[in-house]
C-alpha cells in the first residue's frame, strides 16, 4: 500500500455519508466467535475447523492467516458466503498482558492522521506487524466479493488493533457496509485519536463486559481517551441487559458506563456475550503460551 493512495482514498472518505446503526446482539454473538476463532491453531483455522469458534458460522471460506511471528501477533482475513460478508479479525499477542500494563504508555503520531493523532506505541507497534498482511488479504477478497459487508473485530488487544485496521480499512478501500464491533478493547490513542477516528468512521460498537479491566488500560490520567459507542453489559445476574453509552467529537470519555466500576476485575475479561473467548478452539495456538496464563487460568 502507498502513500499516495492512502492520501487519495482518504478524500474520497470525506465525501462517504455515515450513518450510526442500532446495537445488534445477534451480530455481536457471531463477531465474538469470529474474534474466538483468532486464538484457535492456524492448521485448524485455514480448512475452517477449528472447534466451536469455527462451528458457529459454517460457511467460512477462503481464510487468509496472516501472522507475525517475532512479533507473536496473528490475524485472519476470510469470507462468510452465507452472510455476503469479509471478515477481518485480530487476536492481539503472545504478550497482551504486557503491553496492557506497560507503564511508559508512550504514544505516537500516527501516520497519515492530522499533527496530534496519537496512538499507544506499543499497540501500534503490533499492528504493524500485520499491517501489509492483513491490507493484502483484504484486498483480493474485496476483489472477489465488492459488494461484500466488510467486519472488522478482535477481542483485548485484537481489539485495540482492530481499531487501527478499521481506520486503514475505511481509508483505503471504504467498503460500502463496513461493520465494526470490538470485545473489552484497551484505550488506543488520545483524545485527538479518538475524535479523528469518530470523525471518519461514527459506528463503532465498542462492548465491555461488567467491571472487565482491559478498556480501563491505559488511563485516562495518561491521555487515553476510547471512540465508540460503548455498549457495557452491567449486571451479573442478568447477562443480557446492556447499556449504551454514546461519545461525541470534541468530549471528554463517556464516563456514565463502565468507566462508573470502581472494582475492575480480570475475570469478566475472558467473557464477552456468555462465551469464553479464548476456550473455543479444539487445538489452541501453540505459540501463546502468556495469552493463556492471562486469558484462561
Ligand atoms: C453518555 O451516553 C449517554 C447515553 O447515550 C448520553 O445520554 C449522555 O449524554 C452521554 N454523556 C456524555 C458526556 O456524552
């Protein structure tokens, strides 16, 4: 991908007219599996057997692993026939953990966006590492299937580099129906990474899960700021009540959703829609030994 081509597309961008849609608890059961389906073997995931992540939806074809493995990130781009849909899903690294507690939290411009844009250096750093990937797989699928729904997805730091994919993603390609849904992302970027991204892209579905801890990381005290729309499932007894929470360009973080736990804990984290995100696999992958320590105990 060149330069030139990111700078055009992103003009044409402006002129897309974007229109927020309702929260869609059935697409976010699905988009968690897809997400699921990120930490099960690359040789279970490329004939679409994988276990339950797999058997969720069926008709899965054409999957495009794209790894890193010195980076230890991993990523899958693939298309769902019955759905007329791409799907593009991140599973984050072998090291979310620390990435999530690093304490330099240093960011960085992010290229191509306005002076100010930042994003975690760390997160950017890893998405990098999928970037040409991930962009290539997209590209002959979208090639086959121009009509196709494109979903963006991920789960912990999939989801943080989701966030970044999207951004390329619209840019680059601006896919008619471009759908995006994270599960318990991290902050990403600072508030002008955050109102660049709502800007260009307004229908971010960002779920959290109860008192999860990741999309508390890193704070807001060290110039985090989340986009989206948060759709934060609060009550433990009954898992299927949620509450959105809208952000606006130009506001500081909705704080009237999850941002109102004080007691933030891991456990909520390895759930997202009643399903044990990194246990739907019949052979987990091998090189991840930390994201299943921090992920699975
Ligand atoms: C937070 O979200 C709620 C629900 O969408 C909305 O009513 C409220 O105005 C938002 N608060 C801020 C500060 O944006």
């Amino acid at each position: 991908m060149t330069l030139p081509i990111l700078a055009l597309s992103t003009i044409f961008a402006l002129f897309s007219t974007i229109s927020a849609s309702t929260y869609d608890t059935t697409l976010s059961t699905r988009f968690v599996y897809y997400s699921a389906a990120t930490f099960c073997h690359v040789s279970t995931l490329t004939n679409w057997e994988c276990g339950p992540a797999c058997e969720a939806e069926p008709d899965v074809i054409h999957v495009t692993p794209v790894g890193n493995e010195a980076a230890g990130t991993f990523s899958y781009v693939a298309y769902n026939s019955k759905h007329n849909e791409i799907v593009v899903a991140f599973r984050g690294s072998h090291n979310t953990e620390n990435w999530i507690q690093d304490l330099d939290m240093i960011k960085q411009q992010l290229p191509g966006a306005p002076s100010g844009v930042k994003v975690h250096t760390g997160i950017y750093q890893s998405y990098l590492s999928l970037q040409q990937g991930m962009l290539g797989g997209v590209n002959n699928i979208i090639a086959a299937y121009p009509a196709a729904q494109v979903v963006v997805t991920g789960h912990s730091l999939g989801a943080a580099q989701a966030t970044l994919a999207l951004l390329d993603i619209k840019n680059i390609f601006n896919p008619e129906h471009l759908v995006f849904y994270t599960f318990g992302s991290p902050r990403v970027g600072n508030q002008a990474f955050s109102d660049y991204f709502m800007t260009l892209y307004s229908d971010y579905k960002r779920v959290v899960h109860l008192n999860d801890w990741v999309p508390h990381a890193p704070l807001k005290a060290m110039g985090f700021s989340h986009a989206g729309e948060e759709i934060w499932y609060y009550d433990s007894d009954n898992t299927e009540s949620f509450k959105i929470c809208s952000n606006q360009v130009g506001q500081p973080e909705n704080t009237s959703c999850s941002d109102s736990q004080i007691n933030d804990s891991p456990n909520s984290h390895k759930f997202y829609m009643d399903i044990r995100v990194t246990r739907q696999c019949t052979l987990i992958s091998a090189e991840n030994p930390k994201a299943r320590t921090f992920l699975q105990n």
